[in-house]
C-alpha cells in the first residue's frame, strides 16, 4: 500500500506528515487528503480537498464543476485528450480573488486521472486533465478515477503567483 497523503496549500499531493512534524492544519490552508484502499485486488486511491475558509469557495467551485464535467464526458469510444480539453475548458474559465487580486485558475499539466486494473496502483491509462496532441480512445468499459485537488502555488516558468487546480 501507500501512506496517506496530507498536503497543504502550495504542496500538491502525496506529503505524508512524519512523528515529529511542525506543521499546523490553519483556517486559511487548503488541505488534500489522498488515500488508497485495496479491495479484491482492485487499489484505488483516492483524494478530496477542504478549506475552512470561505476565501477558496471559488477555486473549490472550479474543482466540482471541471471534474463533473469530465465524468460527464466520458464513454465509449471519447477521445481521452476531448475529457482533458472539456475539463481544462471548464476549470480555466474560472478566476479566483486572493488579497485583492484576480488570478486564474489553470490545471496542472503533469498530473492526471487513470483507470483502474486489478493488482496494479494507477492501472496504466492516463486521464488528463487538459487537451493533449494524442491521446487514446476508451475501448471498452473501464474503471476510471477522477480525484480533485486544489492547490496554490507559482508558475514554475516565470515565478508568477497564480491557482493551479488538479484533477488526479
């Protein structure tokens, strides 16, 4: 198995806390929780975000809707790049608000959905969560997990603060 993953604000996913760690759930933070369970050889993890203040409703309201509209798309034989266009479309149409300033809420382009195989943690098959050049079809019924996460944190190319939200 894996740990479970408690990361805040700027940290993606995937920080396990340690004994001994300093660090402090605050009203202001964004907080993921991602988990994995393991049932009849199925591993499917799992994540969520919260935020106890009101501040991050916008960025949170983003998250919902891109990652409904992904589940919305899917199907049989849907291109996997038009789920992650549909999904980025959506999530980039948002703005959020932080200290008087409007930034825009864009995806982060390495992370992504996957579908779910027996025995095997991220089955194979990625779901991206923006358009991408080529990108496979559905075939046949698969699995699929969508988790979203909310994150703050900088543009790695220019150093501009700005909301990057994924859906993983």
């Amino acid at each position: 198995g894996f740990p479970t993953g408690c990361s805040l604000n700027e940290c993606a996913a995937h920080y396990t806390p340690n004994p001994g760690d300093r660090i402090i759930l605050n009203k202001k933070d964004i907080c993921k929780i991602d988990f994995g369970v393991q049932t009849n050889g199925y591993i499917i993890d799992c994540a969520f975000s919260m935020s106890f203040d009101p501040m991050h409703n916008e960025i949170m309201k983003a998250v919902k809707d891109a990652t409904n509209t992904g589940i919305a798309n899917m199907g049989i034989d849907v291109r996997l790049t038009d789920i992650g266009e549909s999904i980025q479309e959506v999530m980039e149409s948002y703005e959020a608000t932080y200290d008087n300033k409007t930034y825009p809420i864009k995806c982060i382009r390495n992370l992504n959905g996957h579908n779910i195989k027996p025995y095997e943690i991220h089955g194979g098959k990625s779901v991206p969560i923006i358009k991408m050049e080529i990108i496979p079809k559905w075939k046949k019924v698969n699995y699929l997990l969508l988790k979203h996460l909310e994150v703050l944190g900088r543009d790695l190319w220019n150093n501009k603060i700005l909301i990057v939200v994924i859906l993983h």
